[in-house]
C-alpha cells in the first residue's frame, strides 16, 4: 500500500518541478547582418565623449596635442582646424577624419593618433550575477572575461544559458552562452551598451524573467523587452 502511495506522489513532484524548470530560450535574432566575433579588436572599439587622445602631424610640432578630451557632443578640438566629430569612430576612422580637416592647411598630411585614456563604456550585467548593474569597461572584452567582472554567476543562476543581446528592436541579436564549459560564444568580443543577462534556475519563461530587468535599466531597454515579450508568444504559437 505504501508503494502505491509513494509512486502518485513522486509523478506529482515530477510534474511540479518540470513546470517550474526555466523554459529554453526559443528566440532568434532579427539582425540583417551579425556583428557577434571572437575578434578582440582596439579598431572595432568606438571613441567617445570623454576619451582622452593624443594628435600629431608629422612634420608640424606645434600641431601636436599630448592629450585631448572629446567633448560630450563628441567633437575634438585641435589647434587650427578646430572641431573634429570623432565620436562613434574607429581611431583608422578618426584619424581619416582629422587628416581630412587637416588637409586643407597642410599638405598630405600624416596623422598619429592614440588614444590616452578611454571615457565611460558600459555594458548591462542584469539577473543572477554577483555584481549586476551598468559596468564600465576601457578595453575589448569576451564574454567571460565580462562575466568575471561583474563577479561571476550566484548560486542561482544557470551557468549553461548566459544570454547576450546586442542592438536595437529593429536589430536585435540574441547568442546563448554556456559559461561551464563554454565554446566559442563564450569568447565573444563584447560591445558598449550589450546586456549580458544570467537566468535563473526554475524562472520559467525567459522573457517574463527578463522583462522587469530591461524595463528597469532603460528606455532604450525596455522596447527591447517589449520585443522579446512578443517574440516569445510568437514562439509559442510555433
């Protein structure tokens, strides 16, 4: 009798924690075009406002700047030509640039630039990390690399479905990062302002875990959530 009793018992626990399981995340990118890569390039590494660099023309001394700030409105200003927008720009792409305003005065001229300091770049730890929040990085980042800076996964989260969103709603990509033992996605290059977001255990529906995280750290955030909320239901129907 107490066998019979016992096997009901065990299928409704079953039951109950297969429910309760964080469901996998079915959600695809809707990128036109990937930019997730290993590649750790300093190129590939945005200027922006308060970024700290170093100009000089070859051949022209008094040109030369030891260390510049690009102003919030993402401009550099440099002696004779003035402002410069640099912000947004590779450094091959901010020198083109300067080179270009700087043409106009000098002959072909052969631009150096370095950057001195790097300002504030942020990206999103969000869920079961240790130190979530915005975390400011000055250099290229894996993903694991990042994850270690916000203090590694709790006791909590799943370290087999670490998930990465980059872009805008019209431009979302969406990579599934296993960190326990991870292949190439965990040594993906890492951008400002992607959201790394650690599941976790028994959270059932991955855009009902995220959406208050999303919706709290941002705007630009929340539409995301917005999106994912929708295709989500999508995928259900699916």
């Amino acid at each position: 009798m107490q066998t019979h009793r016992i096997l009901p018992c065990a299928a409704l626990l079953c039951a109950v924690l297969t429910a309760c399981n964080s469901q996998p995340v079915k959600l695809r990118s809707t990128a036109t075009s990937a930019t997730l890569s290993p590649q750790l390039d300093w190129n590939a590494f945005p200027l922006g406002p308060n970024d700290v660099l170093r100009m000089s023309v070859y051949g022209h001394e008094p040109l030369a700047t030891p260390g510049t700030r690009v102003d919030m409105e993402g401009n550099l200003s440099l002696p004779m030509v003035g402002a410069v927008q640099v912000a947004g720009l590779s450094i091959s792409e901010a020198r083109a640039a300067i080179s270009a305003a700087y043409a106009k005065y000098v002959v072909d001229p052969q631009v150096d630039l370095s950057v001195v300091q790097h300002g504030a770049r942020r990206f999103y730890a969000l869920g079961e990390f240790a130190r979530p929040g915005a975390i400011e990085f000055d250099r290229p980042l894996t993903v694991m690399q990042a994850a270690a800076m916000a203090g590694g996964l709790t006791g909590r989260g799943v370290l087999d479905e670490v998930i990465l969103l980059r872009g805008t709603p019209e431009n979302l990509e969406i990579a599934v990062i296993d960190l326990e033992t991870p292949d190439e996605r965990g040594f993906l290059a890492l951008k400002p302002d992607d959201v790394l977001f650690a599941r976790r255990n028994n959270a059932g529906k991955f855009s009902d875990e995220i959406m208050p995280y999303l919706v709290a750290a941002s705007s630009s955030l929340a539409s995301v959530a917005t999106v994912l909320l929708i295709e989500d239901r999508l995928a259900e129907g699916n």
